[in-house]
C-alpha cells in the first residue's frame, strides 16, 4: 500500500501552508488555506520538477507580497 510522503512543507506568511507530496510514484502540489471556506489548490499527478516549480512560484510570490 502507498503511502503520502511529504517531500517540502512551508508556512506563508498569511497562515497558508504549501507543500509538494508524494504518493507512490505520482507527485502534487498543494496549498492548503488555514479557513475552511476556502478550498485547497491542488495540482495532482505531476512530474516532480513541476510540483517543485509550483511550489517556487508560490513561494516567490509570498516573498513579494510580504516586502
């Protein structure tokens, strides 16, 4: 049986959390929102490079937005 294994997890600094996981051999992105009303973004079975580039993205832009 597969298992989720977090690769890269991060805090933003508006309380989301983003992280690339792993379950089996399929690789997703996902940003979870700390309210509930808000549904989570995922990117489901994608390379690892792209999960990684998502999570890139995600994070320079939370990097832009606190500055």
């Amino acid at each position: 049986m597969a298992r989720v294994i977090t690769l890269e997890k991060h805090l933003l600094s508006n309380g989301d959390t983003a992280c690339v996981k792993r379950l089996g051999r399929k690789y997703y992105f996902e940003r979870l929102h700390p309210s509930f009303t808000t549904p989570p973004e995922t990117s489901p079975n994608t390379s690892k490079n792209e999960a990684m580039k998502l999570l890139e993205d995600c994070l320079k832009a939370d990097v832009l937005e606190s500055d």
